[in-house]
C-alpha cells in the first residue's frame, strides 16, 4: 500500500513539473509519440546516461561566491555588528554606487544622499552621547571599509564629518559646543570640515603652521589659507587650525558658513577622489566669537590626539578600496573570455588575482588587530601609522594589478576599477604620507628620529 501511495505521489510530482506549453511547442517539432516509443525500448542504464547528458548540458558551471573577506573575519563580528556592515553594504551597493563613476567624471558631490545616509545613523560612530552610537572603533573601521569599497570618495566625506571635524569637536570641545553641534552633526543636518593643511605647510604641518590667530577684546581675529580641506565648499562650519600670536601655541577655531573674511574656493582638476570637494580657504580678518574657540583645543597635541584616531580609519578605507578593485577585477575575470576561455582559467591572470588577494588578507588581519588595540586603549601613534603606511602602498599594488588583469577595459569608468585605481594615489598621501608614517614608525622602534 505504502509502494502504490509513493509511486502516486511520484507521478503526480512529474505531472506538476510539465511545461504544457514547452510541450506543445515540441510536438509541433517532432513526433511525440515516435519519441516515446523509443524512449520505451531504453533500458534503465541507458536512461540513466540520457537524463545525466540532458543534465550536464542544462547546467552552467556554479562559480565560487566572490569575497574579499578570505579569512571570514566578519565571523568576529557580534551580531549585531554584522548587521551594521550588511546595512552599510546594502545602502552603498544601492544608493551610491550606480551614481559614482557619473558624479566622478563630473568632479561634482551627489547631495540628494545625504538625507538617506543620515538615516543610517552613523555619524560619530564611537562617540558616547550627543545621539552617537557609541560602537567600537572595529565597527567603526568595519564601516570605513563597506564605504570605500564601492567608493573612498564618499568614504572620505564621511571620514571627515564624523571623524575629523566631530572628532575635534568631541574630542577638543566644551560641554556647551559639544551640545550645540553633535547632535546636528550626527543628524548631518551641519556639515563639517576640517582646516589643517596649509598651502605651503604639509607634512611640517606640527612645527609649522603659519595661519594667525589674533586674541581681541571680543574674540579672535584670523588671517592666512588653508589648502584641500575636504567638504569646505559646502560646509556649515569648518574646524581652523591656527596659531596664536600670543603663546605660539596652535588652537582650534569653529568657523561658521558666511562669516565675513572667510572665503573658500573649489579646488578644481584632481585626478583622485574627484566627488570629494576640496576648498582652498582664505582667511582675510575673519572674526570668530570668543565661545566659538575650541575650548580644550590648546596646543598641537590636542589636534595629534584627533589625527591619531582618524588615521586607523584611513587604514581601513584604503583595504576598501583595493576590496573593491579586487573584487570587482575578478568579476570581470570570470566572465571576459579569450582564445575561447574565461581569461580567470589562465595560469597568469590566476596569479595575479592571488598576489592581490594575499595583500588584501593580510591588510584586513592587520587592521582588525589595529582597532582591536584602539578599542582595548592602547593604540599608539606608530601602530596607526604603520597600517597607514603598509595599507595605503598594498592598495596601490593592488588596484594596479586590479587595472592590468582587465586590459583596456581596466582604464574605462564603467569597468568600475579604473575609479579605484586613481583614487587610492590620494589615500596614499593624505592624513600623513608613506615618508611621514614611515617616520613615525621608525623614531618608535629605533629611538633616533629622522625628523628634520
Ligand atoms: C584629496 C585630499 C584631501 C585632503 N583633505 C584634507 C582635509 O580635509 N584637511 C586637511 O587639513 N588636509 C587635507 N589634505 C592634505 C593632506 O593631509 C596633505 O596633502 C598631506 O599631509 C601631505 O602634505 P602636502 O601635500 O603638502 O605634501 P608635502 O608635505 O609638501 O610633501 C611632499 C613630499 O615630501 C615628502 N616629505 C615631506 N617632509 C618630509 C621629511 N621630513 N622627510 C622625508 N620626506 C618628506 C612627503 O612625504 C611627500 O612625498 C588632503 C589632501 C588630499 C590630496
């Protein structure tokens, strides 16, 4: 009884899988009924061999899910945590990555985002208060990563505003400048930027400063220019960093959107991070209120305390970037053919795409262990400078080779690696270049510095 029910269930499961209309299509093709006399006169093995032949003819070849994450370190992740990365992911694969590469060759920044980036919640991501959401530095470099993985343009704007600008604002404010700006910050109903860069003072920027800040009776009244300053051209207040005439000390200034004496103009013709907009400041006798003094802002350790935090995120926003080139290079790999073959089957390309994939491992493993040591408190400035250097000079290698394995498609927009490729040029020198790193790096296990 058992048998019967089981070979009706079989034939009722075979019926519900006929196409009627595929199969009225074929009868008009051939004989039905020819077909099936001969299907009869099969033995089992034979059958057997036929439905394998049809099988094997149907099925494509199922390739290996493309991950840059090779050693699983999401799987460190609490729960919780790995939403926020998913939640990252999905928005940036979304909502900015089909606008990239246009805004990109446009030299322009998408601002219809921003409402729909603030509902990510994101800003000020280890900030505890003012409406942050007080996660791990991890999480935070975890975000850095998703972000320029698709882009580093939008990453850097991000960076900037929750980083840098509410950094010194968090790390360096009173409670009262803290009340009035990070929750409109967090909401990115403010924008932010960040002053430091000068354009004849860089690297030197420690020692040399030369932007003035003169102490009056009602405030301070300051003069000079700031050059790159990411997201001035539209911000609301832009953090100055200048250096009082009086004490010879450097301070932090909050400079708001209007203020008379304080003009910015779009640095225009990069061949990096284009979608970023960066202003060159003119500070002409600009006055700034007493109150809008950074109030814990005193010398310029006060602003290292702020580019030592930020400096592990450039470090995870450059293992973005090579992600996003490697992954998207093996992509194309898999699916561009030559002498009638997927160019991944060949020995060469395969070499390569592993070359780039090992540099990518051992970038994520190191700054895992790098926000783990900031989350634990021990981040020092040579260990922040260290990924910074060895990630942002992996990442170069890696979108080259990300580039080559594509031929001249590499170098099209469209190709989405190209993009990648430039940009990574303004990872590698920005917040401390390879030689300033290299230094900080060096004076820590030596004991001699090689600062001139
Ligand atoms: C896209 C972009 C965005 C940026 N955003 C901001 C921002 O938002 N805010 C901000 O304040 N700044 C910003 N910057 C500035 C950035 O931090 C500086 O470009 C960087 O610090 C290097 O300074 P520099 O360009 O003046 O180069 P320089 O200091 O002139 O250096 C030129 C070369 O000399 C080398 N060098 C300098 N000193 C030494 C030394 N002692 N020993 C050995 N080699 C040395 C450098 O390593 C480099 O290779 C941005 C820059 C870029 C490109």
């Amino acid at each position: 009884m058992a048998g019967t029910f089981e070979k009706i269930k079989q034939a009722y499961k075979l019926f519900k899988s006929i196409d009627f209309e595929k199969l009225d299509k074929l009868s008009r093709k051939v004989d039905l009924q020819k077909v099936m006399d001969g299907f009869s006169k099969l033995d089992d093995s034979q059958l057997k061999g036929l439905m394998k032949m049809m099988d094997g003819g149907q099925k494509k070849k199922e390739l290996p899910e493309i991950n840059g994450d090779f050693y699983e370190l999401h799987l460190r992740l609490s729960e919780e945590d790995r939403a926020v990365q998913l939640k990252v992911r999905e928005f940036m694969e979304k909502e900015i990555k089909p606008l990239v590469n246009n805004y990109w060759l446009h030299d322009d920044f998408p601002h219809e985002i921003i409402p729909k980036f603030a509902e990510l919640n994101l800003c000020g991501v280890t900030y505890k208060g003012y409406g942050c959401p007080g996660k791990s530095f991890l999480m935070e470099g975890i975000i850095a990563m998703e972000m320029a993985r698709i882009d580093s343009s939008i990453a850097t704007f991000f960076g900037v505003q929750s980083g840098l600008a509410m950094g010194s604002i968090y790390m360096c404010g009173s409670e009262e400048q803290k009340q009035e700006w990070l929750p409109k910050m967090q909401q990115m109903q403010v924008i932010g930027a960040f002053g430091l860069t000068e354009p004849e003072v860089g690297s030197g920027a420690a020692g040399g400063l030369t932007v003035t800040a003169k102490r009056t009776a009602g405030g301070w009244v300051l003069n000079g220019q700031k050059k790159w300053i990411g997201n001035a051209p539209f911000a609301d207040v832009t953090i100055i960093w200048a250096r009082d005439t009086d004490d010879g000390q450097v301070k932090g200034f909050l400079v708001r959107k209007g203020t008379p004496g304080f003009n910015v103009e779009k640095i225009k013709g990069k061949m990096a991070l284009r979608i970023v907009q960066n202003g060159l400041i003119t500070l002409t006798d600009c006055v700034v209120e007493k109150k809008d003094r950074l109030q814990n802002a005193n010398s310029f350790k006060d602003t290292a305390r702020v580019l030592q935090m930020t400096r592990a995120g450039v470090a995870w926003m450059a293992v973005g970037c090579a992600r996003g080139a490697y992954e998207n290079a093996l992509d194309y790999t898999r699916k561009r053919k030559q002498f009638g073959k997927p160019i991944a089957s060949f020995q060469l390309i395969q070499n390569h795409l592993v070359e780039m994939l090992s540099n990518l491992t051992a970038m994520q493993s190191l700054v895992f262990r790098l926000s783990e040591l900031q989350d634990q408190g021990l981040l020092r400035d040579e260990h922040a400078s260290l990924a910074k250097v060895f990630c942002s000079l992996r990442t170069r290698d890696i979108v080259s080779k990300a580039r080559e394995v594509m031929g001249g498609n590499g170098i099209l927009l469209e190709y989405d690696v190209a993009r990648f490729v430039a940009d990574a040029e303004a990872i590698y020198s920005y917040e401390g270049t390879k030689e300033i790193n290299s230094l900080i790096v060096g004076r820590a296990i030596t004991g001699f510095s090689a600062f001139v």
